[in-house]
C-alpha cells in the first residue's frame, strides 16, 4: 500500500514518464491502457456539453483529484473555480465525476465506493459499449444510495449546474 504523500513524493522525482497515465487508488498504483477512439470521441463531447456551466464552475479532463488515500485521474470532474484555484494540492471536493468505460468497466464501477467516500454528489459510469450512463446519487456512509440507468432519449438532470444533458447528445446516432 502506497500512502498519498508517498505517492507524491515518487511523482515529484519523476518515478513515472510525463507521458505515463497512473492513478492512486486505494494505496494501489494503477496503470491505463490507450483509449480508443469512442472513448475518446465521449469525452470530447461531454466536454463541449458541459462548458455551458457558469463561471463558479471548471471542467477537470484527465486531472487529478486528491482524496484520503487515492488520486484519482476521472475522465471529468467538475469542482468549484474556487477550490480549484486555493488548494495547494488537486481539488478534494467535486460536484461530479465521469468515467468513460469501454475496457474498463467492472475498474470504473468499483470506484463508486471511492468516489462516495469522499462525499462526490454524483458518479456517472458512460458505457461506450451499450451506449448509457450508469448514474450514482446520494452519498451516503462510504456507498452511493441511488444507482440508475440512463439510455437512450433518456436526459440527465444536473440541478446543482443547472444542467441537462441528453444522452442523444453523447452518443449520436451512426
């Protein structure tokens, strides 16, 4: 088990590439493999998507968050402009997570319980795949209390952002 401030230490003496995508989960060091070109054509369209979100707001993409004891690197985050700009460390708070999986799935769902524990209102899972988000809510004693599935011409309700998202928009038709 790697302890955060170790695995800081080890990015400050340059351990891994700049090039090298690892992340901290739990005191584990994990690697990824390149994404595919769907996985990357969602992200790029959740981004556009979500820049409509107003100034108290930034869209993280592939950055780290710092929690307890993981360092996370989601697909996209959005924090508060505010924590972004004072904390001497990566954002700790964040109003939702995305994770887009194809080949990591079953990796993505798992890390519901480490996005919960740190109290993240929201947790999206985007499955390329069969195309639909599975959707997290309500953080509550380290588990998501609710869990949906969104699908097609289904739409997704951010209030928090003042958000709405149609999943038609995320994965268009061929």
């Amino acid at each position: 088990m790697i302890a955060l401030d170790d695995y800081h230490r080890m990015i400050d003496a340059g351990v891994f590439a700049e090039d090298e995508h690892v992340e901290l989960i739990e005191g584990v060091i994990v690697g990824s493999d390149p994404q595919s070109p769907e996985h990357a054509r969602v992200i790029s369209r959740l981004q556009k998507l979500l820049r409509s979100i107003g100034d108290e707001w930034v869209v993280r993409t592939q950055l780290p968050l710092t929690l307890a004891r993981s360092e996370p690197e989601p697909d996209l985050a959005i924090c508060r402009q505010a924590d972004e700009d004072a904390a001497p460390r990566h954002p700790t708070s964040v109003a939702l997570v995305i994770e887009v999986a194809r080949d990591s799935l079953q990796l993505d769902r798992a890390k519901a319980a480490l996005y919960a524990e740190a109290q993240i209102d929201e947790y999206w899972v985007v499955d390329v795949e069969r195309q639909q988000i599975e959707v997290h809510r309500e953080a509550r004693a380290g588990a998501y209390q609710q869990r949906s599935i969104a699908r097609a011409g289904d739409t997704l309700a951010l209030p928090a952002l003042g958000l709405q998202l149609a999943l038609g928009d995320i994965f268009p038709a061929h």
